[in-house]
C-alpha cells in the first residue's frame, strides 16, 4: 500500500515539476518587479522632496540677498514702494 501510494505520488511529482518551475519564475519575477517598482516610487518622491526643499532654500536665500542693509535703506525702500 505504501509502495503504491509512494509510487503515485512520485509520478505525480514528476509530472508537476516541468509546471511548477517555470510558475516559480514568474512568481518570483513578479515580485521583484512590484519591489523595483515601489523603490523607484520612492526614490522620485525623495527627488521631489529635495527638489521642494532645494527650492525654498534658494528663495529664503534670494530674500536674505535683496533685504534692506539698514534703517536708512529701509526707509528709502519704504518712501519709494518698492519694498
């Protein structure tokens, strides 16, 4: 009983081992596409974000450069409006 059983189970493993490689690629393809994909994914959402912060940086740094470098330039801007 057990020599049949042992038998039919390994003609079976025979028979299922030419399907089962080639679903095991695929599988695992697959998951190693999703997970460049999520890496690329944060990878451009960090590039934003230091994109964003770059920018603000060099908007503080423009408004630093055209300030006023005294009272008496601050009043001359504030007379002629273009503060």
């Amino acid at each position: 009983m057990i020599a049949v059983l042992t038998a039919a189970l390994g003609n079976l493993w025979r028979r299922a081992l030419p399907w089962l490689a080639p679903a095991a690629a695929i599988l695992l393809f697959s998951i190693g596409a999703r997970r460049s994909g999520e890496s690329a994914g944060r990878a451009a959402e960090r590039l934003n974000n230091l994109e964003r912060t770059n920018d603000a940086r060099q908007r503080m740094l423009d408004a630093g450069a055209d300030r006023p470098r005294n009272r008496d330039d601050l009043a001359d801007r504030l007379r002629r409006g273009d503060f």
